[in-house]
C-alpha cells in the first residue's frame, strides 16, 4: 500500500512544481531527411553563451531564459546550422528541422561525441556508438554487429568466439543490464554468440555505461547498455536490406499519416539450413539443422508537439534439432528474447518531461529429448512486467534534475524439467517451478554547475527485491537433515533493500581538458550461474532468496579527458577500481544435474578489479578510428573453491588492445579494418596423473594459475558504392574475418590415447579453435 | 545419457571446430598417495597404494612397477578390531585367489589361467571379511605421511527382475534391462559391474554409477533401467555397439549398494574422465573419501543376477 502511495505521489509531483520568471524555450530537434531524432546537439543563445543546451536521446532540449529577444543557434556535425531570432515572452516550443551537408562529403562521425562533451559532461566511463560507425567496421559473416563493436572499446571484453558474454571491468556476464528500448534482454546470443540478438538495421545507436551509471539505472553492478530502436520515419516511405553470406535482413519504414504517425519493421534471417537441405540428409534431417531469426518494430505516435508515443517490440528465436546414434536420441532445442515496450513522453509545463513505460520481456529456453521410450524436456526462462516513470525537470540552468521509479514483477523459471518412461512419468525433484519477486525502485538527481569549472552529478537511488510465494523453501542443513518451509501465495519469503549514492564530478581545466571522478555503488538481485563459464542460451538466472544475497559492487573512478587540434583527436586515460561481493560459482566438484534447487549448487565468494583505460579517437577526414588499451586485473576469492585462495578469474585477460581505422577512399570506396590483441585467458591445468583401475584421472592445478595463448586477430573489409539514383542506393561489402588465419584457442584439452599398462599411454595436449581465415560478401541496399 | 542432454548443445560447438596440438608445460604439483580401496560382503578387503606421477611422465611397465607404495602399514578397523594387512605380489598369491581378485578389482591379474596378466602389489589379509552394515577405517603410512578414509557396506538391494530385450534394428545384439524398486525414505547408490561369459567383471565404460535423485526424483518409485556393458579397460572396443551385449552372451550382473561419499567420487571421477576434465570452465574437483590422498576407500553390499542367452 505504502509503496503505491508514494507512486502517486511521483506522478503528482510535476503540478505542484512553482513557478519562476524564467520562460523555457523547448522542443526537438531531428534530421530533416530521415525523421531520426539528432541526440546531443547543441542549441544555444548568441546573446548569452552560457544559455545552452544539448538535446537528449529523443532530440529534446530545454533553455530557460528571461523574458527578452534572442537569437537561437542549432549546431550539429554534419549538418547545416540553424538560425532563428525570437521573442521570448512565454514558455514556447520550437521544433527544428536541420538538413545534412552536402552528400560527397559523407563525414563519418562517432554518434554523441561532440567536441565538447568528451571534456564537457560530469559523466565518466560513457561512451556512444551508433549503428552506422558497427557498419564501417569488417565482420564475421558479414553481419555488422554493434555488441561485437562494443567489445572494441577499452574496458569491454568478449570471452572471444563462442562466448555471448560481456565482461566490463573485470565483471561477470550478468552484470550488465542491457536494453533495447528500455527493455532488458536476458540472453544476447545466436549461436552461441557468434553473433548478437541485435540486428543492426533496427538499431539506431548504443549507450555503454562502464560502472559509473546515472542514478536513473539500476540493477546491475558493471554496467549498462543501452540500445535505442530506430524511429519509423514520418515522411516517407524507406526500405533497407540486404544480402549476406548466411543471412539476410529487410527493413521497411513507412508513414501511415504523415508527421503523425508512423511503422518500422525489421527481420532477419539465417538460410544456412534451407541452402543445404538438398545436400545433406542425416537421419531424417536435411540440411544443417540450425537457424536464427530476429524480427523488430516500432510505431511512432505524436498525437501532439508535446506527446510522443511510442510502442516498440523484438521478438527472436534460435532453433536446434539433432539426432544421435542412428535416431535412438532426438533433440529438439530453441530458444529466445520476446520484448515489448509500450511508453508515452510528456511534456508538461516546458520545465518538466514525463516517461511513462510499461514494459515485457522474456527469455525462455526449450530442450526436448528422447531416447527409445524416456521422453524427457527442460524448460527455463525469465519473464518480467515492469512500469517505469521517469522525470526530466529543468528546475534552472544550473540544475537538471532527473527523478522517478521503477518497478518490475519478475517470475523465473529456472529449471522446469519433465519426464517419462513409457507410462512411467518422473518428477523434477524441484520443489518450486516458479519463483516470484517484486523489484523496485526510487531515484533522483541533480546535475548541477557548482561553478564554471565544477559540475557535478549527485543521486541517489533506493531499491527493494521481495520473493513472495507461493514457494517451498528447502534448506539443507550440515547435519544432513532438510528444513522446508511453506509459503503461501503473495506472503513474503525474503526481503532485501538497499542505498545506492551515485556520484560523479568534474572539473574543467580549460575549454579541452578536464578531470572527472566518480564512485558509486550498485546491487544486483539476478544472478545468471554459467555452467561452462561461456554464457550459452542454457545459463540459469536465478533471483536473490534465502540462499542467494544480492550481488553488491562499488566502483571507484578516475580520469583525464584532452582533445587535440580544435576537438579533431580525443584522448582520454580512465583509472577503476571495483569490488564486488557476494559473486556466485557452481560448487568445485559440481556435476551437472537437471533436478532439485539450482542455488544448493553454489558458493559464494568476493571479487575485484582495478585497470587503467587509455583511448585516442581521430573523428575528422578520410581516415578516422581508435585505438584503446586497457591494462587491467581482475580476481575472486572463495572459502569454498582453490582451498580460499585468491585466484584470477577466467577473463583476467592483463592486456586488450584495439585499433579500428575506417578509410573513405573518394566517393566510392570505404575501408575499413580492426586489429585485437588480449592475453590469454585463466585457465587450470592437469600437473599429473593417476591410475585407479585403468583408468587415468588427471590431478588438477591452483584454479585459474597458467594462461591459454594470447588472442589476436585482424579484420579487413572494402565497401563499394554502386551508383546512386535519387531513391535507390546500394552497396558491395567484401571482408575477410581473422585475415592472417591465427588458431585463437577456443578451449585447452587432453587427449588420452592407449592403456597405461601396455606402456602405451600417450597424453598430448590440444586445443580446440573455430574460425579460420572467413571471407564474406554481402549486398545492401536503400530504397 | 544425463551427461549428454546436459551438454550436447555444446557438441555442435565440437562439430564445428578443430583441433592442433599445443606444447604446454605444467609445474610439479603435490606428489600425493592415491589409494584404490575395496572391501565388499564376505569378501576380505583390498588395497593397492600408488603415487601420482608429472603428467607428461613416461608410462612404460618399469615405471608403473615403480609406482607402487612398497613397505606401508596398512590397517584396516571394524569398530572392535583392527587389523595389519600383509603386502603381496599378486603373483605370489594362489590362482584362484588371484582370479577372485581379478574379478574383483576389474583387472586380469597374472596367474595359472592368465599368463599374460598384470603383475600388481596389493595390501590383504585373511583375517577380516566385510559385512552389511559396518563401517571400516582406514590407516595408511608410508615414510612420515598419513592418509586415512572411512567407507560402509550398505545392505544389499535386491533388484526385481533383469532381462535382455533385442536391439531394434539387429537381433544380434540385445540391450540389459533391470526392473529397480528404490527404498523410499532413504538416499540410495548404486555402483553396477558385469561379466560376459566369464566372472570377472568390469564396470561400463562412462558411468558405472546411479542415485534416486541426481536425474530425477525416483525415491520410492519403481521403474526399468537399460544398463550397458562393462569393459577390460586394457583391451579395444567397438564404440558403435558398445552398450549392448552380444545375443549368445550369459551376462552375470554384479548390482553393489554404494554409500555417499563413495558414489560421490565416481561421479565426479567419471564426469572428469568422460569430459576431459570440463575443458569449457574449471574442472570439477574429485571427490575422494581419501583424507590427505586420492582415489577411493569403498564399500560394496552386492547382489548377482545371471541372464542366459535366450536360444
């Protein structure tokens, strides 16, 4: 009750805001030819420099000025400036149109990063990309892929090929919260990474948040990322595809009134299987018996100039069919993301900017088998409704505040097994099916300008987990007896909150250069526990319970930030250092079961990590890029695991060095190519063996204390304009993945050969790698 | 079976890659004593001690002699007694002693029958002979080091019926059948060996282990349970066939109660063996009921059930 009162209460707020005698000047700012929203602009006074403005990530700004008249400026790369002169005496709002430059000079910009805001904003550890700068750069298959372009940005690993995961700053895969218009996406992967759920048409741009977030995220320690869909443009009629080696992907945008209301659809699809059908024919199955698709849409509604509403969904699937030992085991595995995201931008009074969302997401993951008559099938996913509503209030020009709430009702499903043996059926030895929990949260900040020199970002935000049931609660205790305790439907089973201060600030030394700092403090109450330490669709996520506690992190932040050659070159060195408690593992002799309770299976343990970030980044001219070098460690210390010693966890890779370079050669011709070097990653290895009835078991090492070979790898790609017409573009991408054909180790094994009594035994070590040398070819086309 | 379901998304991962060898060279390690224990139902019991070796050390028979722990106190205590078991060399012991104990540790020993056996140092003694219900300790030392280990011998449970069925595509080759009711209210193992035409038995080659709640909950249940084949881990074997029997085959079925910590290391210990270790994240620990060493001190309460070859 208490919890809806002071939701009310939120919402109510904006009219009870008081007045000033400053008027505000607002409204959008987009791109004249695509309807896209222009995030980050600037728009400021001529009379008075210090009344500025940048617009937000739907191209919203705000100015508040005193009765008076003005010149308005509107700037943005590539675009022509706009100019206007006003008389302000009342609250107005004012749209603007700006229109690209001329066409042949196609200036490749990094999204976001205006000359100033790398220097200018309080925020550390941000960094933008957009789905243009994923499609300069070479790719596996030639499917541009905005995950794996993050993952070039210091700071950010993948676990390399075959690893969906993420690791930001030395954290686990579960702890970043990322999102597709709002919406949390649980499993990113198709195919066990290789590529992400993210079809990049559909994409407009990304926002990472390595640690440092805003006071208006929450819910995961080491970042978040966030991926906005594009609009559906309101003027005309667009469609984009393509043509690729093992997919294919078609967008259509289109208005249905013009200005007013509008639809985007986009899809994608694998035909690895439809291609090889007539070929291959194994066991009653044609073809090879894999294939992805992600479809994504989005209606865009402006009922008005101060409304804004937007319904936006995803919805993708992977599906999986093998047989084995001559048909005697089927198995029939998909799985996949549904999202939808329902919100409504207001603009109330000129000072205040109301979002309400209400939002679905789930991630479900299906494996049927069968072998002679046992049937069996495993069931796991995660679904969640969540109401979101976020305040933007103007209160000066001096502070921005931001506030709101957040609340989600989760139901897991972590393992729901069946089976049977002919009429013989078994139980999934778990208790629970469901697990239920109400998850919320309170927040607000300021942004505010102490001085010229100093700013800061100050917020706080209060969260709350409660599981309720209907749940059995099973403890194990040490004297081998089981406590189990009932819960009714709705009753409280464990409660947890917490305070999270977030803080950052920074100080200017002059118009290039500027210290930041920032710490701050998170919880997590998912837990994702990977089996084969490789995110892969089957992962469990689990909520906080009785036997789970939340996950907690502080990170502490440092930097320099230092453009060059009138904001040409950017440079920055960001230092971390990050604690993490209560960090879960499978249990050290943990054999993989399908029943009873996931968390009697896991340990609990702390984890941190400290590095250094150094980026540089050329934005202007033919040849543009980064480069960036992390040099960072990353540990876990476990009572139960490697006897309590401290151990480097797995993706404790020291060294990750990146260049990206994209070359536009005339107008005609793009390059493009990336070079990636990382240490390798922690593994354990056998130091000897034994023999127990004839056969070899190997004695293993300290966890994680000797290294896989280094990963590196170059990528390189050339794009070929064809001709242009007034409607129809296209274009001829040639790349080729892992150019120089390196062997990245995919996985260390032991190959056992012969008896050991004949004296035949041979023990070799071997590795296991995935891609070779990949060419690709891929047609795309703009309508 | 269970291994594959859980993982076998992961084997098209396998399909797709490939493989080079690698050079890499691991520290020393912990020179530990492992210890191969059994003690079963009227059965005296047996030891053989070995140390572990560096991993890429040579294999021939003059090292494997070698590897034996000569010269160790091994006790033996039932609760009332506790009893020295004396050190022999298997071929110094009498054939059929040698073949009881052949079948036993599922090694064929050198002996009258087996000229070609092995040639092994085991720890034993006439004096002691394991019984339902009890438990035994224990006590190696060797030098300045101890190892010590508890295990029991659970009572035997008696299946209900085991039969053969035939393979669905040749009727050359049939498939073992056990029809198992599990006792309700307790926690209940299982370790299963079986002779082919012969009485020395051998375990299968993946998983030689079973419990009423690791797949499923079966506690209380009763249901019919395909088993496959044991092996001579020194001899070749036909992979496509390997679980099934041959149709002319007398299969004798050797069917152990196990206690936890006893089917807790051949679970783990197979689970290493059959996945290499779990190259994809850390290796699961074996779990041995050895404290200060390796390997296993286990008890066996068995029953025998022989299936002939229907004409």
């Amino acid at each position: 009750m208490r919890i809806f009162l002071i939701g009310i209460l939120y919402i109510l707020l904006p009219t009870l805001a008081f007045s000033q005698d400053l008027f505000t000047v607002s409204g959008t700012l987009i791109d004249s030819t695509s309807g896209e929203p222009l995030i980050a602009a600037t728009i400021f006074v001529k009379e008075d420099q210090s009344k500025g403005a940048f617009s937000d990530e739907n191209g919203v700004y705000n100015i508040s000025l005193p009765p008076g008249k003005y010149t308005l400026i509107v700037n943005y790369f590539s675009y022509k400036t706009d100019t206007l002169s006003l008389f302000v005496n009342k609250d107005v709002t004012l749209n603007f149109k700006l229109r690209p430059e001329a066409q042949e000079i196609e200036e490749i910009v990094l999204k976001g990063s205006k000359p100033v805001e790398n220097v200018e904003s309080a925020e550390l550890g941000k960094m933008e990309l957009s789905a243009e700068d994923a499609s300069k750069i070479p790719a596996l298959f030639g499917e541009v892929d905005l995950m794996k372009t993050l993952q070039l940005l210091p700071g950010v690993q993948g676990g390399g090929e075959g690893n969906s995961g993420i690791y930001v700053r030395g954290g686990g895969p579960d702890q970043n919260l990322i999102l597709l218009d709002n919406a949390p996406v649980y499993n990113t992967g198709h195919l066990f990474g290789f590529f992400s759920v993210f079809n990049n048409d559909a994409i407009s741009n990304v926002t990472l948040y390595k640690g440092n977030m805003p006071a208006n995220f929450g819910g995961r320690i080491s970042s978040v990322i966030d991926f906005s869909m594009k609009d559906a443009d309101l003027e005309k009629l667009k469609v984009d595809g393509g043509i690729g080696l093992i997919s294919s992907r078609l967008s259509i945008s289109a208005p249905i009134i013009k200005n007013k209301l509008g639809i985007v659809l986009s899809g994608r699809r694998t035909y690895i299987d439809l291609l090889t059908k007539p070929f291959i024919d194994r066991e009653g199955i044609r073809g090879v018996p894999y294939y992805f698709y992600d479809l994504n849409g989005k209606i865009i509604w402006k009922p008005s100039s101060k409304d804004h509403v937007s319904l936006s969904s995803y919805y993708g699937k992977d599906n999986l069919q093998l047989v084995f030992f001559d048909g005697r085991i089927k198995a029939l595995t998909y799985w996949g993301n549904h999202t939808a995201t329902l919100a409504w931008k207001h603009i109330f009074g000129e000072k205040h900017i109301q979002n309400l969302s209400l939002v679905y997401n789930k991630f479900g993951f299906v494996s049927e088998a069968s072998f002679d008559e046992y049937n069996s099938s495993l069931n796991s996913t995660i679904e969640d409704f969540t109401f979101k509503a976020d305040y933007d209030y103007l209160y000066s020009a001096r502070h921005k505040i931001k506030y709101g709430l957040a609340y989600t009702w989760h139901v897991f499903t972590p393992r729901k097994t069946d089976a049977n043996a002919g009429v013989v059926s078994f139980g999934s030895g778990t208790a629970n099916t469901n697990v239920l929990a109400h998850d919320m949260a309170f927040y607000a900040l300021d942004e505010f300008s102490l001085t010229e020199k100093i700013k800061f970002n100050v917020g706080l935000r209060y969260n709350f987990f409660n599981q309720v049931g209907a749940y059995t609660l099973i403890e194990p205790q040490a004297n081998g007896q089981i406590d189990t305790t009932t819960f009714k439907s709705g009753e409280s089973v464990k409660f947890f909150d917490g305070w999270e201060p977030r803080i950052s600030g920074r100080y200017l030394i002059n118009d290039k250069s500027s210290f930041k700092t920032a710490f701050n403090i998170n919880n997590q109450y998912v837990h994702m526990v990977s089996l084969t330490g490789n995110s892969m669709p089957f992962d469990i996520w689990l909520p906080s319970s009785v036997l789970l506690k939340p996950q907690r992190g502080w990170q502490y932040s440092l930097g320099y930030f230092r453009n060059f050659k009138e904001n040409n070159y950017e440079f920055s060195v960001e230092g971390y250092y990050k604690e993490m408690k209560n960090q879960l593992e499978y249990r050290q002799d943990y054999v993989p079961v399908i029943s009873g309770e996931v968390e009697n299976d896991l340990v609990v343990g702390k984890g941190w990590s400290y590095g250094l970030e150094f980026f540089a980044k050329k934005k202007f001219g033919n040849l543009q890029g980064w480069v960036g070098y992390t040099l960072a460690r990353t540990f876990r210390k476990f009572p139960d695991i490697n006897d309590g010693k401290i151990f480097p966890a797995r993706y404790d890779r020291i060294h990750d060095f990146n260049v990206v370079a994209m070359y536009d050669y005339g107008k005609r011709w793009t390059m493009g190519a990336t070079f990636v070097f990382a240490s390798g990653q922690a593994i354990t290895l056998p130091e000897r063996r034994y023999i127990i009835t004839g056969d070899v078991y190997f004695q293993y090492s300290d966890r994680n204390s000797y290294r896989m070979q280094p990963y590196n790898r170059l990528d390189l790609s050339i794009t070929y304009k064809g001709k242009e017409t007034k409607r129809f573009k296209s274009s001829w991408t040639l790349a080729v993945y892992n150019a120089y054909n390196r062997k990245n180790p995919y996985l260390y094994f032991i190959d056992a050969e012969g008896n050991p009594i004949d004296g035949e035994l041979t023990l070799k070590a071997k590795k296991l790698y995935l891609f070779p040398i990949l060419p690709s070819l891929t047609w795309n086309f703009t309508y | 079976m269970k291994k594959l379901l859980n993982i076998w998304p992961i084997v098209v991962l396998l399909f797709l890659a490939c493989e080079k060898d690698i050079d890499i060279k691991p520290k020393e390690g912990k020179n530990l004593i492992v210890v191969e224990g059994h003690i079963e139902t009227n059965l005296p019991p047996y030891v053989i001690l070995t140390r572990s070796q560096t991993f890429f050390s040579s294999t021939d028979i003059n090292s494997i002699n070698n590897n034996f722990i000569r010269g160790a106190k091994v006790t033996v205590s039932d609760g009332s007694r506790t009893i020295t078991l004396a050190e022999l060399t298997t071929d110094s012991i009498p054939a059929e002693i040698v073949d009881t104990l052949s079948s036993f540790l599922g090694i064929p020993l050198k002996s009258a029958n087996n000229p070609d056996g092995l040639s092994i140092v085991v720890y034993t003694t006439i004096e002691l002979f394991g019984q339902e219900g009890r438990t035994y300790n224990l006590r190696v030392e060797t030098g300045n080091e101890l190892v010590t280990a508890s295990t029991t011998i659970p009572f035997a449970n008696q299946l209900d019926s085991v039969w053969t069925i035939p393979h669905p595509e040749t009727d050359t080759l049939v498939n073992l059948y056990v029809r198992y009711a599990d006792p309700a209210g307790q926690e209940n193992f299982i370790r299963y060996f079986n002779a082919t035409n012969s009485n020395v038995f051998y375990p299968p080659l993946y998983s030689s282990v079973l419990d009423d709640k690791s797949f499923f909950n079966v506690d209380g249940k009763t249901f019919d349970i395909p088993l496959e084949k044991g092996y001579n881990r020194y001899k070749d074997v036909d992979f496509s066939t390997y679980p099934y029997f041959s149709a002319k085959d007398t299969i004798t079925l050797r069917w152990c109660t196990i206690d936890a910590a006893h089917f807790r290391f051949w679970s783990t210990a197979e689970y290493n063996r059959n996945n290499g270790g779990n190259p994809f994240s850390s290796p699961t620990t074996i779990t041995s009921n050895i404290k200060g060493g390796l390997g296993i001190w286990g008890g066996y309460g068995p029953s025998y059930y022989v299936v002939l070859p229907k004409k």
